[in-house]
C-alpha cells in the first residue's frame, strides 16, 4: 500500500482545516465552498477514503502515528459488509399461473 509522505498529507490537512472554517463562516459564498469540496476531495485522494470526513481522520491518524502502526489500524478495521445476493424464491421464479392458490381462495 502506498501512503503520501507525512508532510504533504499535514499541508492538504491544514489546508481543508482551514477552507472548513471560512465555508462555515460563510456557508453562502460559492467560491469558498468549492474550493473547500476541492480540498476535501484532495484529502480523499491522498487518504484512500470516499469521505472527506473519513479522510481528514484517516489523516489526523496517520500524522499521530508511525506507519507501522497505522497500517496495523488499517488492517484491523472492520469492512463494510458486502452485500448478499440470494436467488429468489421458488415462488418468485414461478409465473402468476404456475403458482398455487390456497384451496378455496378465488
């Protein structure tokens, strides 16, 4: 697994940090909130996550520790479960006609 060098993700970090507080400053202005989007989406990228929240801890961790053990905190979280895919039913492979009615009903 690649990883950026410390001191890239602490700049992009303290740069997202700070574009987070003028967007919340001023939520109206168009100009500083893409620019924040455009930080958050640079964090991703160097943290390997799909949030920029997700990235900005991942980044926050990673200056905190050494890569050995952050690549251990990788390893040990859980992943999202992935999705099961069952077959239908045989009720639901069967055709409106193939399928029994209870005796009785109409």
């Amino acid at each position: 697994m690649l990883l950026p060098a410390k001191t890239e993700v602490a700049r992009q970090l303290r740069r997202y940090r700070a574009w987070e507080r003028s967007m919340l400053a001023s939520p109206a202005d168009v100009r500083v909130r893409a620019t924040f989007e455009d930080s958050g989406y640079t964090l991703c990228v160097l943290m390997g996550k799909r949030c920029a929240r997700e990235a900005a801890d991942a980044a926050e961790r990673y200056l905190r520790t050494s890569l050995v053990t952050y690549l251990q905190e990788q390893n040990e979280r859980p992943r999202a479960a992935r999705a099961v895919r069952r077959s239908p039913s045989v009720a639901d492979r069967l055709s409106p006609s193939e399928r029994k009615t209870p005796s009785g009903a109409a």
